[in-house]
C-alpha cells in the first residue's frame, strides 16, 4: 500500500521510569533516558513502513539539528521524506514524555508542528496514493482550519482516510469543527480520554453512538481494555495482550498503523483490531515510540503464539 501522512514532526525526550510523579517544586528521578523520534503522525508512519508498507511523510521542521534528527530517523525506517519541509524560521518542536510502565504524561513545545497548511496539499499531492492518515487535530493549528477540504481532495483522487485526534491541550475537543471534519474521515481513532472529551460522554458506547455518522468507522482505544467499534449499532471489541510493558510512549500510534495496515487489505474487523492491539503491545517492549515496533511476521508470530 502507498500511504500519504500528513502530520507534525518533533523529538521525544523519554524521561523512563520515574519514582514519583513531578510536582511543583520537587525534583524527582527516573531510571532512563531516550531521545528518540517523537509525535504521533510520525510513530505511526515509521510504524506503517515496518509492516512493510510504503510510506510518504509531509510536514514541517525546523532547519536545525532536531529537524534533521526527525527527517533521519524517518528515513531509517525506509520513509519517503521529501515532502518535509525545513524552514529556518521555524524551531522543530519536542516533547518531553514522564513515563512508566503504567501510563505517561506528556509536554510539548509545538514549534513548526503549527506550521503545515491545506495549501501545502494540492489536487497532485495525493497521485500515486491509496490512503491519506492525519494524527494530532487538535496540535496541528495550521492545517486543521482546511483539512476537511483536504480530506475531501483526498477522497476526490480515490484515497480512503483516517484521522487520530490526539489530546486536545485546550480540552475544548474540537466543539464546532470536529464533526464536520469526521464526514471525510473513514476510519476514526481516538483514545477512551479523547473519545470522552470529545462527545462528553464517560459510556465508551455511548460515545461511539454519539458520534455515529453513517460513514467513519470509529475504533476506540481503550489502554488496558483493549479496543472497542460498533458495527449496525452493536458493539465489537477485543481485549489487550499482557506484556511486561517497558514504555507506553506511542502505543497508540503503533495500534493504529497495525489497524490501517490490516484495513486497508481488507481484514475482518476483528481480526484488525487484534493485530492492531499485538502491534500496539509489542511497541511498549523497548523505551520510545519505534524502538519495538513489530515487523508484520513479528505481529503474526506474536497472535499465533497467543492463539492457544
């Protein structure tokens, strides 16, 4: 599959392990230390080229050494980085990832990921193309005014579409314009916090029924429950694989390339949502993001051991 991401880009600073959660003014310790490549849109394409797809990064950085760390570490993983655009009047943002085993919590310095616009995606920027994924709604302050025109262009040229919300730093989660961006959207990919946040709702599927349109499939991520859709108003879901996780940074970027990779070749809805869950656990066996995300036979040795 030839897959267009069009997302953020920054470096993470994996703060491993703490002893106890930073309070102000307290100085606490962590075990580790990684500074890896970061961002959701960027997780899930290095993510989607392991499972052996071909992937295409558009996005902004800035002319400095963590730009260049970004492009670098994309194009290890075998992704097309032309369509990155450095520009020296930017400073390429970072986020500083507090993680355990457990759960995280996150800072980010945005910097050039407010940058990428709907003009940078004309009716050619999608030949060539089966699929067009979009993470970080509500960090993309650039782009998300048009993307619905841009999801719509993409749609025009034949492509399907997916989109990851990600956390919304304001919580205002999208009120006015998200729904409206979801009516170009085909597959829909948000966190229990973010699915919550969104439709107001705490009942994980009541909230798929709120935001029901008729056409976006939506897949909640739910951490240690697994993952949960409707199909005609009823519920599907499949449970998380145990693992001893190392970091969690980026397992919900790893889920989702593991699902889009299975859906766009026509996989029962199950069975994507299972190997997204085992591509989604076997990310969090190394610290950051990449470090262990699974090859597509990984992926499959991994479901075939847990079948029995």
């Amino acid at each position: 599959m030839n897959i267009l991401v069009a997302g953020e880009l920054n470096m993470d600073l994996v703060l491993q392990n703490y002893h106890t959660f930073p309070t102000v003014g307290t100085e606490v310790l962590v075990d580790d230390v990684t500074l890896t490549l970061g961002s959701s849109s960027a997780i899930c394409a290095a993510g989607l080229a392991k499972l052996g797809n071909s992937v295409t990064f558009a996005g902004r950085v800035g002319a400095d050494s963590w730009g260049e760390m970004c492009i670098q570490a994309l194009a290890r993983f075998g992704v097309d980085t032309s369509r990155v655009q450095p520009n020296a009047e930017l400073k390429t943002g970072l986020t500083v990832s507090i993680t355990s085993s457990r759960d995280r919590a996150l800072v980010t310095y945005l910097g050039a990921m407010t940058a990428s616009n709907a003009g940078d995606f004309t009716e050619s920027a999608f030949h060539g193309f089966n699929h067009l994924h979009v993470s970080s709604f509500f960090l993309q302050e650039g782009l998300r005014p048009g993307l619905k025109n841009v999801l719509a262009a993409a749609h025009g040229q034949g492509l399907t579409t997916s989109l990851d919300p990600g956390f919304d730093p304001h919580e205002e989660w999208g009120r006015g314009d998200l729904c409206g961006v979801l009516e170009e959207v085909d597959v829909f990919l948000p966190n229990e916090v973010e699915l919550e946040g969104i439709t107001g709702r705490s009942d994980r599927f009541e909230a798929l029924r709120a935001l029901a349109n008729g056409r976006t499939l939506i897949v909640a991520k739910l951490g240690a429950e697994g993952c949960a859709a409707l199909v005609d108003g009823e519920p599907v879901t499949t449970p998380a694989f145990r693992v001893e996780a190392v970091d969690t940074t980026g397992a919900g970027d790893s889920f989702n390339a593991g699902f889009l990779h299975a859906w766009l070749r026509k996989s029962p809805l199950r069975d994507a949502m299972r190997f997204a869950a085992a591509c989604g656990a076997l990310s969090t066996l190394g610290s950051g993001g990449t470090a262990s995300q699974p090859t597509e036979e990984e992926a499959r040795a991994f479901l075939a051991e847990r079948a029995g």
